[in-house]
C-alpha cells in the first residue's frame, strides 16, 4: 500500500481531524471523488480506491466508538 493510499484510508476515516470521527471529513472525500469524476480526473483504479476508501470509513464508523464523541466545531469569524 502507498503512502498516499495510506493517507486518504486516513482521513476518509477521520482518523488525521482535528475532531476524531467528525462526520464532515467523510462527506468531503466524497465530494472531492465526484469532483474528480465530473472533472474526468477519475479513472478507474482511482475511483476503486476512492469507492474503498469510503467504504472502509462507513464500516468504522459503524463498528467502532469513533464518532461517539464526535462533535461540530462552529468557525468564528
């Protein structure tokens, strides 16, 4: 496994946030694939990777304690 491939497991599983498990970070890799897709930046091994990714993130979220102390940070300013 690349490092890069490494790192987006990482962050779609909101493991690098500043709020472990925050459920926003998911929703951004999310938006970052179809952006990619739409862009035609997508070919297929990404997106697998992508698809992955995510996939791996729901199945922690939804196994593991780590978006039970989640909580939103609102941005001042």
């Amino acid at each position: 496994m690349t490092e890069s491939t490494r790192q987006l497991y990482r962050v779609a599983r909101s493991l690098d946030s500043l709020v472990v498990g925050e459920p926003k970070i998911l929703w951004k890799v999310k938006d970052a694939m179809h952006a990619a897709r739409q862009a035609g930046s997508l070919n297929t091994q990404l997106g697998n990777l992508f698809e992955k990714a995510i996939c791996v993130a729901k199945k922690v979220r939804s196994e593991t304690e780590i978006a039970s102390s989640a909580v939103w940070l609102a941005r001042c300013g």
